[in-house]
C-alpha cells in the first residue's frame, strides 16, 4: 500500500489513556523474557529475577535474547535437533557444563544461530575474535555462553569484561549474561550512568565475576578504584563499531591500558567498516574472523519504503503510516529537541506515544521502555539511543521521520525490525535538502532503493 493512499484514510487513534504511576519499588528485567518488571525485594547480581509469569511458568518462559527458539524455523541452520523437554539440544554438541545447557534450555533456546554456531568454538578455545552478523541475529549469547563457561567462581575477581554503548544494552546483555552465570555460581554487575554510583560501589565490594559496562561509568569506577581489571581473561566490545567511534574510543582506549596484555578479546557489531578492523589490530592478536550475511547491509526481510517528501508534509505523512499500523512503531528523530518535539505533537493528536532520548534520567528511559514493551504506549519517538541496545520483539515498522547520518546507523536503525526471521518494514522521508545524504548512504551500502513521491492529500 503507497503512503499516499494511506494519507487518505483519516480515522486516527485518539485514544487519551496515559501512563500512571505505578508506585514501583525495585525495577529489573526479567532474565527470561528480558521485559522491564518490578519485584518487591532488593535484586542481587548473584541471582536471576524473573517476571511473575515467567517465574509461575519457568520452563515454558519466554526466551531471552539469543539463539533459535522452540517452535521456530527461519531456515538458518538444517541439522536435526530434539526439544527442550529435559532432552538434548543442538548446543550439547558443544560440550557445555550441564548448568550451562539447563540454563540455555530454561531460555527456550535448541538451536545456535550460524554467528553463535561459528563463534563459540572459537572463544572457547581462546582465540580473538571479530564477530559480524546483522542485528538480532544472536550476538549476545555468542559471547555471554562463553564468559560463562570460562570464568571461575571459586576466583573472587572480575574476569569478563563486557563493554556497550548505550545503557538499554547493558540492561540487556547483564540480564542474558546474568541468566547464564548465576548456573555457575557467578556474579554480574552492570554499570552505566543516570543512577547513584554507590549501589554499583558497594556490589563491586562484595564481588563480581563478570561486568557489563558503558565505557564512561566503567571509566569512572577504575579511576575511583573501585574496579581492578588485573584477573580479567575476557574482553569483548559489544557495538564494536560505535565503540571504537571518536565518541568512546578515548574511554575504551583509557580502560583497555589497565587490562591485562594477555587477555582474550573479541567484537561484535552488525556493522564492521575497513576502519574498524584498522584500529582493532593493537587490540587483538592474530583474530579469527566470523561474517555472517556481511554482504548484506539490512535485513532481507524487513521490506523498504522510500518517499521524497516536503519537510511541511512529513507530519501528516506520518500520522498516516500510525493509523494504519498493526503493532508497534519505532520513529527515528535525529535530535534531542525534534524528539521531544515530534512526541509532543502526536500525543496532542491523540497517539500513545513514549519519547525516548540521551537527556532522559535513568528511570525515566526505563519508564518509557517498559510502556512501550507492554503496549501501554506502543509508538516510541526516538535519537539513534534507540538504534542499538533495545530488543522489542513483534516491531512492525521503523520509520526514519529524520535521516540518520550514516550508513551504519541506517542499518542499526532498520535493525530494529524484521528481527530472527520475522517479518517488518522500514519507511524512510527523504526531504529535498536530504537528497545528497541519501545518495551517499545508498552509494556507501552499494544498494539502490525504489523512492516514489509523496504528495498530500488535497
């Protein structure tokens, strides 16, 4: 269906129902469905936490991030395999400890995907690593079972290192991680920014094994002495791309000099321009070096649609797209200010919507996240914080309302949809004074996009 024959249907949601307070005490993510919930008890880094339903239905939970799911097919590996019914699964035959495997089944999880298939073996073995596969292709559990596997804990230190970019993704990978660790017996701490420290101080006091970590709180607590880097075997720079970016290649350059020489150390990103594998060089030793679909710059199953548009009829183009969508919608700004803009102007039309950007408290992000998770506000208007790091199963469209600047956040951007095989769209508003841009991120990705024009409806 054209956006302009949608611009023609003008019966728009106008529901007012905004989110209330709810009172929470302790918020946390479920470590099986990766949800935001609330517990009424202090979570600790030793144990997983789970959701009401999932912890009344552990072993039909809902999967974490990660591997090929029970009942799911998206044609990415073809050997047999049997269910999780207290039989085996495909990742026994890597010859994990039996609590790994337990934990990995409670996720829901039979099958590796090709980059979890590929890479494991590799960091289990010791080797570096440069990992490459699209956006919610399994990256997270291709690392986090490793670290699980070879940290030790009966050695009180912190011997895996995990660092991301944003803090949704450390939400994230600390609770998969975390799910996997606490079957071993070992701690995850997650340390990021928009909260006190002192919580963080005090459970590195009484001891992590694996830590997860934005580069500029993970900084903060080795100058402050409170985390010592000397037991670490594991590195792994998640978002390897954006980690090594100008923005945070000064703080994770600061924090791999207070590592050991002789660590492990691997990448991952769904993106790995030449310039990566440059810098990445003094980091690692002789990687090995896993691409999955490499070639490909977005999704093969997210469908695109592009519109030459004029600035003054984006708005109304937009509000045609949501009132017709089926689920939920990410809407790409890209500034703080035109976020909040854009977000207050939907909500005046009568669109349950979230704004998600950078100037937002801590909690307030995870408020946001987690209406939009439940549906409560299922249109998030949102900067590229959202690009990386936000796992939201059933995400129908992005719609890039604002371009990105680069190739690489276009496709992190798309990456948000058409996840593990499923289906999603992309729309993306080209504006005359866009047209330059857009042709350099078309000739960066070597691909050519069908644009049609839109016009208003008269």
């Amino acid at each position: 269906m054209s956006l302009h024959s949608l611009s023609t249907s003008r019966e728009r949601h106008r529901s007012t129902t905004r989110p209330h307070n709810r009172g929470r005490r302790h918020e946390v993510v479920c470590a099986a469905c990766d949800t935001l919930t609330t517990v009424p008890f202090r979570p600790t880094a030793d144990r997983p936490v789970y959701c009401r339903p999932c912890f009344q239905s552990h072993r039909r939970a809902r999967p974490a991030r990660g591997g090929i799911r029970a009942g799911q097919s998206p044609n990415l590996i073809q050997e047999p395999t049997r269910d999780i019914d207290g039989r085996a699964t495909a990742f026994e035959a890597m010859e994990f400890r039996a609590a790994i495997l337990a934990a990995i089944a409670d996720m829901g999880i039979v099958e590796p995907t090709p980059i979890q298939k590929q890479s494991i073996p590799l960091l289990l073995a010791g080797r570096d690593l440069m990992g490459q596969a699209r956006t919610g292709s399994g990256k997270t559990l291709a690392f986090a079972i490793p670290l699980a596997e070879r940290c030790d804990p009966s050695h009180r230190a912190v011997q895996a290192l995990v660092l991301v970019p944003t803090r949704e993704l450390a939400i994230q990978v600390a609770a998969v991680a975390g799910a996997l660790a606490a079957a071993r017996g070992l701690r995850v701490q997650s340390l990021y920014g928009g909260r006190s420290i002192r919580p963080e101080h005090a459970a590195l006091k009484r001891g992590a094994h694996v830590v997860v970590g934005t580069p500029g709180r993970t900084l903060d607590h080795l100058r402050q002495g409170n985390l010592d880097l000397k037991g670490l075997r594991l590195l792994v720079l998640d978002e390897a791309d954006e980690m090594l970016d100008k923005g945070f290649a000064h703080d994770v350059e600061a924090i791999l000099e207070r590592t050991p020489r002789e660590r492990q150390t691997a990448l991952f990103s769904a993106t790995m321009p030449k310039w990566v594998a440059n810098t990445a060089r003094k980091h690692l030793r002789e990687p090995e070096r896993v691409e999955i679909d490499a070639d490909i710059q977005a999704p093969p199953s997210v469908e695109h649609q592009v519109y030459t548009i004029e600035r003054d009829d984006k708005i109304e183009a937009l509000q045609a797209l949501l009132d017709e969508r089926d689920g939920p919608v990410i809407v790409f700004g890209r500034t703080k200010h035109g976020v909040r803009k854009l977000a207050r102007q939907l909500d005046s039309l009568g669109y349950r919507v979230g704004a998600l950007q950078g100037n937002l408290k801590q909690n307030a992000r995870e408020r946001v996240l987690a209406d939009f998770r439940s549906g409560t506000a299922p249109i998030l208007v949102a900067t590229n914080v959202a690009a990386r790091g936000i796992d939201v199963e059933g995400i129908d469209q992005v719609v890039n309302y604002d371009l990105p600047d680069s190739p690489q956040l276009f496709t992190h951007r798309v990456g948000r949809t058409g996840r593990m095989g499923r289906r999603g769209a992309a729309i993306t508003f080209v504006t005359p004074d866009e047209t330059r841009k857009w042709r350099e991120i078309e000739r960066s990705m070597d691909r050519r996009f069908t644009r049609a024009q839109w016009r208003a409806a008269s």
